[in-house]
C-alpha cells in the first residue's frame, strides 16, 4: 500500500503501544485464510467438520418459539445466571473443584481474558514471563499495556521450571507468569505434572500471578491429563478458557476463574471493554452442556484431530530430510518444527506460499527475535487428504 501524507499523518499520532509488531502476527496469519488453494498448516483454527449447525440452527428456533428473551438481551458484565452454574459444573467435572460464584466470569473468547488481566495488572514497565515460544497473540496483549516481556525456555516437557528458579534467584521480579501448560501453542508440548508442582511453589514464594491459558486442555488424545494449575493452587491461578476450540469460534465465548478479589477486579475492568459477552452464545452453550452435547462433540473433535495429528506426524517421518526435528502432541491443533542448522523459516515460508503451502515461521512467538530455525506446523484445519502432499512440498524446500 502506497504511504501518503495523509497515512503518515495518521501515523504519527497513534498510539505508541499499538506500534511494531502489535497486532501484524495474528493478521499476517489470518490473511492465509485468504489465499484460494493453499494447502495450510498455518491457522490454528479449528476444522468446520466440528460446527453443530443443525443442533445451534434449532436451539435457536427453540428459543425463538418459547418466547425467550434473555438469550437475545444484553446480560449482566459476570454472565447470565444459568450459563454460569452451567459452566462452573463443567469446570468441577473436568478440574475437580468448582469455582465459587465469586470467582467466576464469562469472557468473549480467551484473548478478552488475557486482555482484562493485563488492564488489570499491568503497568508500564511491569514484567510478564512467557514461554519461549509461546502464543503470539498473549505476547500482543501484554506488549499493548507497556509491559516487559520476558521469556523462559521450554522442553518435552513444557516449561523449564528450574531456568525460571533460576532467573528469579537472579532478580527477575514478574508480576504475571503466562503458561500454557496443555498441549501448547505453538510448541504441542505440555507441562508435567512435576513441573506444575514446583510452578505453584514458585508463585507463592515470589509473589506472582500465573495466568493459566487452557485453550487445549480438552483436546487431549487421551484421558490422562495432569490437574490444571488452577485446581492445584486456586490462590495464586487465573485460569482462562475458550469455548472456541471445543464448541465453535463464532459464538466468542470464554471465562476466567481465579481468586475472588481479582475476578471481582476483572469485572471492573469488562465494564469499559464489551460490558459483556454474547447472551446468545451463553445461551446455546449452556443448553449444549446441560444436554450432553458437547461431550459429544468433543468426542468426534478428539478423534478426528487424533487421525490429523498420526497422519502428519508420518508423513514428516517420512519426508523430512536428516536434522529436521518435530514434537510429538498428545492433544491440541500444533507440533514445533525446528529446521537443519542453516535453514531461514521465515524465507521457508514465503516460499512454502509460493508452492501452495502455508506455515508459520517461528519469530512471532518469541518477544525476542529467536525462532528463526522454527516453523509452527497445524493440523487442525487442513484436509486429511491434503496432509501428505502438503508436507512432501515443504519437505522438499527444506
């Protein structure tokens, strides 16, 4: 796009912390939506197959036909009543402990949690530890309040609990500690229960607030994940969910649960944002739980994702030259691709596109211009058909 006076203009009185890379990494990979026959494991979006249209198409009727009216009002900045017990059960069934009615607010999707709890905490200057690498879009949220953003490396195991000890003994002072300890975006490891432990531990002997992204957590392949840390130390955990993964994206809908006094404050700070979350989407969500619904769907979601996962795990066993490494996800949409020693993800990329294929290279996920051997691999999205292909082009660039 040409630079006029006028943009420059514009340009100059913006913001500063809607400057640099603020925003650009989610629409840059947004905009492969956009390119007409791309094979793309770029996305991490969820696959339409596992939309309920018929089922939302006649819970609606439903509530149209019985004269409904609080699914179509605005709602109270907490949530509504029902969607709120509904939900605080899901979480006892899932977490094995249910959050108080205090505890608990309904959000319009997952970011708009992490965007409440940096208004709510951050002010210029404080520090926020992520993972190394980490969600793009928290790195977006923290960095729009003026925060420093520090990172801590992970493993096959999730975070590196002792690197973090160790920064912390050195001086490191955080206020909030992000974590996705779940099938992780963009990595596909996740934390140990160990880790978690000695995560909890570290939290109340130094005073920070672990913000607990679990965006994942139900898409685990298998029935065995470790307690959520907001189960294990309620004290000193915000926890904060989406149902955009699990039910479906165009409804916006999420929570965060943590201690009273700072969901109260979140509250506080949702009242001059949206005021509050679709009443519609609570609607549909709480009957779609109340009915058994989304276990349901959960279940389809799991097994398809599982089939995606195996299918491009083997083909990148298959393909991927001599030095090319991967992680192995248990659940989730991603698996971390680390190239040969010399390759350039992000002219990999460009020339991904070049041949129908779409990924993501690696620096947009670090707050530190690392990654650039790495490219964030999606299956979620991309057609079963279209696995083998597309990673047998990318291959052959590598």
């Amino acid at each position: 796009m040409a630079v006029t006076p006028e943009s420059r203009r514009w340009d100059s009185l913006f913001a500063q912390r809607t400057r640099g890379d603020v925003g650009e990494g989610i629409a840059a990979v947004l905009a492969f939506l956009a390119v007409p026959d791309l094979i793309s494991f770029a996305g991490g979006f969820p696959d339409p197959l596992t939309f309920p249209r018929e089922r939302a198409s006649a819970l609606l009727a439903e509530f149209a036909e019985a004269g409904e009216a609080q699914a179509f009002q605005y709602a109270p900045t907490r949530g509504l009543a029902g969607p709120l017990d509904a939900l605080a059960g899901r979480i006892e069934s899932l977490q094995g402990r249910r959050p108080g009615d205090d505890e608990l607010l309904i959000t319009s999707g997952g970011m708009e949690a992490l965007e409440l709890v940096g208004k709510s905490f951050l002010d210029r200057g404080d520090v926020v530890v992520v993972e190394a690498p980490t969600y793009l879009g928290a790195i977006m949220a923290f960095r729009s309040f003026e925060a420093e953003v520090a990172a801590v490396p992970i493993d096959a195991h999730g975070l590196d609990v002792d690197e973090l000890e160790r920064q912390l003994a050195a001086g490191l002072r955080p206020k909030l500690l992000y974590v996705i300890p779940d099938h992780q975006n963009p990595a596909g490891v996740s934390l140990s229960g160990e880790r978690r432990t000695a995560l909890v531990d570290l939290a109340r002997r130094h005073g920070f607030l672990i913000v607990e992204d679990v965006a994942y957590r139900e898409l685990g392949f298998e029935d065995d994940a470790a307690p959520s840390l907001w189960s294990l130390a309620p004290d000193v955990v915000v926890q904060a969910g989406t149902t955009s993964k699990t039910f479906f994206p165009g409804v916006r809908l999420g929570w965060a649960v943590g201690p009273a006094e700072v969901t109260a404050q979140l509250v506080v700070a949702k009242q001059n944002t949206d005021q509050c979350a679709s009443a519609l989407g609570q609607r549909l969500f709480e009957e779609y739980v109340r009915r058994g619904w989304i276990e349901e769907q959960l279940a389809l979601s799991r097994e398809l994702y599982r089939r995606k996962c195996e299918r491009m795990l083997a083909a990148l066993e298959r393909c991927m030259p001599e030095g090319t490494q991967w992680t192995h996800p248990e659940g989730g949409f991603f698996s971390w691709l680390t190239l040969p020693s010399g390759r350039d993800a992000v002219d990999l990329a460009q020339r991904a596109v070049e041949q129908g294929v779409g990924v993501v290279p690696g620096v947009p996920f670090f707050p530190d211009d690392r990654g650039g051997d790495n490219v964030r691999l999606s299956f979620s999205m991309v057609g079963e058909d279209q696995i083998d292909d597309g990673i047998e082009r990318l291959a052959s660039l590598v």
